[in-house]
C-alpha cells in the first residue's frame, strides 16, 4: 500500500488490454526475483509516544534524514511522502505513519537480508539524531486509534472516508497494523495460477508462524494476530481468500474480472487525487465515470486500482504473499525465505500442490478465521497447523537447497529459515512469547516493548 503513485500511459480500450498487461510481468525462471516489502512503527523515545508527521522530530524530517544515503525525495503539496533509489528501491508511508522499505527486485535471498540489514542501519543513524525508536508487530500492541496522527497523503484521506462505510476496522488496518511480506515472479499463466493457488492455501500457515499481534490497547486481545482479524472486516470487496482461484479457468483474464468488480478509491490526474469512492472501473472505461464524464483510463489507471485490492495474496506483474505480520529483523528474512523455497523451486512447488491437492476452499476459508486467534494449535482434520507449518518448512527447505544460491561463506539459503524452525520445534509463534512476557517478567506492562522488540 506504498501508494507512489503511477503516470499516465496507454489509454485502455478494452478488457483484454487489462489481462495482457499482467501478462507482460511473466519472465523465464532465470530472471525470477525477490521483492522484501516491511513496515514499522515509529514512536518518541522519551514516551513511546506516536511520532507525526510534522516538526523537527517528525516523520517528514526523518524522510529528509534519509536522503543523505542516496534516496531521491518524492513529494506531495511540497512533503516528502516518499523516497526512491536507483534499483527500485523506496521508502514510503503508511497512514498513521508507519514506515516502510519497498525493497529492490533482488536475486538471492542473501542479497535480500543485506538489503534489509543496510536499511535498518540508516534507520537507526537518523532515529538517534531525532530521538525516535523503531519496532515491528502486526498490530500496535499499546497505540489507540484516535492517538495516531494522520499522514499528508491525498489517497489515505480518500480511504479515511470510504473505510466506515465498508467495514468497523478499516481504520485500524490503515493505522495500527504492520506487515512483511514478498513479491516473487511466474514465468506463464500457469506458472502464476499453479503459484496463487499454493499462496492461497499456504497463506494461513505463514499466518501462524508470523503471529505477532496479540494485544490492542494495551492489553490481550484474545488474538495470537489480531491484525489478520482486523483484515476480516476491513472490505470484504476487496479482502479476502478470493476462492475462484481454485476454480477450473483461472487465469489473468479471470482475476480482471474479479478487479474490475472491486469499487475504486481514486483516480491520479495531474498531480492529484480525484476522489472515485465506490465507483466502476467498468464505467470508467466506457466513459462513464461521473467525475471523470467521457475519459477513459490509461494502464497506469489500472496499476493504481490493482494497488486497492488486499487480497491474502495479490496479482499485479508478480504475486504477493501479504498473510503475515510485522516483526523483529530476522522475521523480515524469514518471510522471504518461507515463499522463495515453496516457489522458486518446481520440485518443492510441486510437493505444496501435492500438500493441498484434496484441501477444500470452505477448509481454507475455515482456517484463515480460525488462525488469527489459535495460531499454530489451530485444529486441521486429525491435525493442526503446527503439524502442517512442519512439513511446509520442509519442502521449503528443500526448494532453497535446490537453488544452490550460496553467500560469501559457502551457505545456501536454507539458513533464512532458522527463525521459522525455532518457532515450529518449540511450538509457539512469536505472539505467544509476547504474552508469556507480558504475564511474566513484564508484570502487565507494555512499556518494555518499545526496548526489547526495537529494531
């Protein structure tokens, strides 16, 4: 939800415009990459406080921060709402102010964590100089909604708008929630189709060893990720597990469908934001859109409305895999690594298909509702979702040993996995530690959460 947003391009004339567009992200397994998106909480040291955008401590200062280590400002009314680098990197903003690395389209995962790691390190520099801290979970475990400053960015005030009359937690996703998740490549449609069913399927399991979100205001929740609750009555347009996936004619053509049915937010056009709440991307492209009367949308039109949509995994040129929360550092290697392995690999991918071939979608749909709370002791026919996170690491492992990408020591990239095995081997997600901290050593306090899980 990075939201810099697209230029104008090709006028769009009809619908099989829309499914070649994605077609053109398809590569050959040789230029397959690796995408590392992450968000996090920022917050004043002195009192853990939200950090606005504003003053000399603020979000907009720490962006300026930022700059002297290569990264190009993008601005909106005169603010840095964004920043960009050679490599397609970019730094960008979530509504309550949660930053996030848009990481560049890399080829090993290796490559990946050092990327992440370089980052945090530029993050720390310009934090210490304005006094703010860093963390990630899922869902703020302390912050009420009504105590996060808005971010100055046109699009988030059109969803501000549009999100209560949808769903009771809207709000809550745009400013309380953090996630890490990837982008990964297909090589045809049916590479993408066999890849977004095991997504699909999958994404619970990675919901539950990435559970992190256990407290709202200040106090248990009753959840394990509270932010993949909140997901559920967020939009149900434009959320969700998306069950025509598994049906017999999926392809490019049927996922336009389903986007094409999804309300819009907005429209770009000259350096700003019309605001199309609810409207048809149908009409518009018949010219019937009433802020818009007789124009047509270009593809970058479509880039912007596809950029909308927060299914658990998400089409563009490339596939998202967006179930898991927002963590510590090595979760943000971790995530990549659990879909690199599952994916990349025909041998492992095939072994997830083969996991999940007789699983039905009311099952998965069961799952995804019973995670956020349960986690890995979720129930799954005679067995649960920690039994499964076993064998799902497994074929992942085995996909990372089969690509033979080694670092600088000799190592492949199985190593990315070791948090993931220590959560599994003990049985319990990350939430879970957090809880036992909370009603332990912590004495009912959160305060230490701001030091401990700091980046």
């Amino acid at each position: 939800m990075s939201g810099i947003p697209s230029q104008p391009g090709e006028p769009v004339t009809d619908v099989a415009q829309l499914a070649e567009h994605l077609e053109r992200g398809a590569r050959p397994p040789e230029q397959w990459r690796i995408g590392t998106e992450h968000e996090k909480f920022v917050h004043h040291l002195e009192d853990f406080s939200p950090v606005p955008y504003e003053g000399p401590r603020g979000i907009g200062a720490f962006l300026e921060g930022l700059v002297r280590f290569g990264w190009h400002p993008v601005r909106e009314d005169g603010r840095i709402i964004a920043l960009k680098r050679e490599g397609g990197a970019s730094v960008s903003l979530e509504p309550g102010g949660q930053v996030e690395l848009s990481g560049a389209q890399l080829e090993t995962l290796h490559e990946s964590c050092v990327e992440v790691r370089e980052h945090l390190q530029q993050v720390d520099t310009v934090a210490r100089e304005l006094q703010i801290g860093f963390s990630g979970f899922g869902f703020h475990p302390v912050w009420r909604r009504e105590q996060i400053p808005w971010m100055p960015k046109a699009r988030y005030g059109v969803m501000r708008r549009y999100m209560p009359q949808v769903g009771s937690l809207g709000l809550d996703m745009m400013l309380r929630t953090c996630t890490v998740q990837v982008n990964l490549d297909f090589s045809s449609e049916a590479d993408m189709v066999r890849k977004f069913r095991v997504g699909l399927a999958l994404q619970p399991i990675a919901t539950a060893l990435f559970a992190n979100s256990p407290f709202t205001d200040g106090r248990p929740s009753g959840y394990l990720s509270y932010r993949s609750r909140v997901w559920e009555d967020t939009d149900p347009d434009r959320c969700g597990m998306l069950g025509f996936v598994f049906e017999s004619g999926m392809g490019f053509e049927r996922y336009v469908d389903y986007v094409l049915d999804v309300p819009m937010y907005f429209v770009y056009r000259n350096g700003q934001y019309i605001d199309c709440a609810g409207e048809s991307f149908r009409d518009f492209m018949a010219g019937r859109l009433p802020q818009l009367p007789g124009e047509r949308p270009t593809l970058s039109d479509w880039d912007d409305h596809l950029t909308t949509l927060f299914p658990e995994v998400r089409l563009k040129q490339f596939l998202e895999m967006r179930g898991a929360d927002g963590g510590p550092w090595r979760g943000l290697c971790a995530l990549p690594a659990l879909w690199t392995g599952l994916l990349y690999d025909d041998a492992a991918l095939a072994a997830a298909e083969a996991l999940i071939r007789d699983w039905s979608v009311e099952e998965i749909v069961t799952l995804r509702h019973e995670v956020p709370r349960t986690a890995l002791d979720t129930p799954f026919r005679d067995t649960t979702v920690g039994v499964l996170a076993r064998e799902v690491l497994t074929i992942a492992s085995d996909g990372l040993r089969n690509r033979q990408r080694l670092d600088q020591r000799g190592r492949d990239e199985r190593r990315h996995l070791e948090r993931l095995w220590e959560i599994v081997d003990a049985g319990r997600s990350p939430a879970q530690e957090l809880l036992d901290a909370y009603h332990g050593r912590w004495g009912g306090s959160l305060d230490p959460v701001f030091t401990e899980y700091a980046y």
